[in-house]
C-alpha cells in the first residue's frame, strides 16, 4: 500500500473527500515528523509507538582493515508496534488458494478451460461461457484477491461461495460479482443452477474504472458471516449484508467475447473471531 492507496482507503472508510483526506494525512505526518525532529515520542494507542533512540560514540574494527575505528554518535527512529497490533498481524493466515502461474488447482466448469501464457492465466477461448473455480466446498468467510485487466468483450465476474457444479443449466450456484461494461456498472447477482438473477447490488463503474478496463485493476472480495465488502484498487465500492449463500468455492466467469487477462488471484481465510 502506498500514499495513494491509503488516501483511498481512509476516504472509502470515513466518507470524506480523497482531497480533504490527503490533508488531513500531510498533516499526521507533518506533525508526526516535527515531534522526531524535536526528540519526542509519538504513541498511538492499539498501533505502537515512533521513538528517537540516540546511541553513544563508541569504539570499533573497521570490517575491511580490522583497524580500530571511533564510531560517532548516532540518532535513529524506531518503531515499536502495539500488542493489538502484534496480535492481529499473527492472525493472519497464508493464502488458502494462490495461483502459481500454471492451471494446478483450477476446475473447468464450462467452456474450453483456461491456458497460462507470460505468468496470466486467460481463458482458453474467450468466444465460450466460461465458469471456472478453485477451492473447498467448506470455505464460508474469505478474501478473494484479483488483478485482472480487459482485453476485450464487456466484463468478467468474480465467483464466492460457489458450488462448484459442472455444466451450463443446470450450472453453478452462489455469488457473481461482475465488472459489466454493458450495463456500466458494477453488479452482484445470485446464481442458482447456472442461471443469473438479475443485479440485487448496483454500483455505476467509477469512471477511473470505466476509462481503463483494459489496465489491470486489483479486486478484493471479501465476505464474512452476511457481510460483503467489494474494493477495487484500495477503494469500497459495494458493502451490504446478504445471507442466502453460507461457504462454497471462488471462481472466474467470462462470458460470449469477453477476454479477461488475470494476473494474479488467490483466496486468504478469515478466521473465526477469538
């Protein structure tokens, strides 16, 4: 995460403007940064503590000549995190699912598969129905994570607590989120038996979106009990409550002349509350 993913972040979290959000950081770390200068210390509760650490001259061997050295004094910063922070960086879980450049762990549902080429993986022709999943059956709270561009047709969808069941109609059931240049908008839809409701979650595509489909854009899907969370580069742009699917598979849909080209993709556990 960078500056600008932050910015994002925040804004998507607070409701305010990236521009008065990008201030309002400026001004943390203005103010975070005089206190260093002046040799304070700076403590946010539940995050840690920035400190100025000062270490004597001392006497040392030059690694090089193994001559004797005067090491000056020295002034650094240090961070020390909180224990709410230690501990939630320890509940994180490696990937359940990471897609390593090849088809391994990939199961072909409809259409003609997927093939690998430069480290992407694309769907074998693009011109089919294409459902593919990965996964367990048992998977209920996750966070499926995307980097996908357009190379052409209209859109590409994002498969959550699927089913994994094989063929057309009857097809797979569970979630689809879907990037629909169609409709210009973001959408979620239920799938039962391979057939599509129609959208029950609508967003218009944010025109940064919209403009560049055809770069890579990160998508994160995140769902745990009822809730959905749906981010794309950093920012919120689908949070709602819905119950009707509980565990299942994630998966990749392309549909009549969409080419999507996925560069990354990998599902990460949540684990149940302490």
């Amino acid at each position: 995460m960078n500056k600008t993913d932050l910015v994002n972040a925040v804004a998507a979290r607070t409701g305010f403007t990236k521009k008065d959000t990008g201030h309002a950081i400026d001004a943390m770390i203005g103010a975070i940064s005089l206190a260093m200068k002046n040799g304070d210390s700076v403590t946010l509760a539940g995050f840690g503590t920035f400190k100025v650490t000062t270490r004597a001259a001392r006497a040392g061997v030059n690694p090089r000549t193994r001559e004797k050295m005067d090491i000056p004094a020295r002034t650094s910063l240090r961070f020390h995190a909180a224990k709410a922070l230690r501990d939630l960086v320890a509940l994180i879980e490696p990937p359940a699912f990471v897609y390593d450049g090849t088809a391994s762990g990939i199961m072909v549902l409809c259409g003609q598969g997927v093939t690998v080429s430069d480290g992407s993986l694309r769907f074998r022709n693009p011109d089919d129905e294409n459902r593919v999943v990965f996964g367990q059956l048992s998977w209920t709270d996750y966070v499926v994570h995307v980097t996908a561009a357009l190379a052409a047709g209209n859109g590409y969808g994002i498969y959550y607590r699927a089913d994994g069941k094989a063929g057309f109609t009857p097809g797979i059931t569970g979630y689809c989120f879907q990037f629909d240049r169609g409709l210009g908008r973001l959408v979620v839809r239920k799938v039962t038996d391979g057939s599509e409701s129609e959208p029950f979650q609508s967003v218009p595509m944010p025109e940064p979106v919209a403009a560049a489909l055809s770069s890579p854009h990160e998508i994160s899907v995140a769902v745990e009990g009822s809730h959905h969370v749906i981010s794309i580069d950093g920012a919120v742009v689908l949070d709602f409550y819905d119950d009707t699917f509980r565990s299942g598979m994630a998966g990749l849909r392309g549909w009549n002349g969409c080419d999507p080209v996925f560069g990354a993709v990998s599902v990460t556990l949540i684990p149940p509350a302490p």
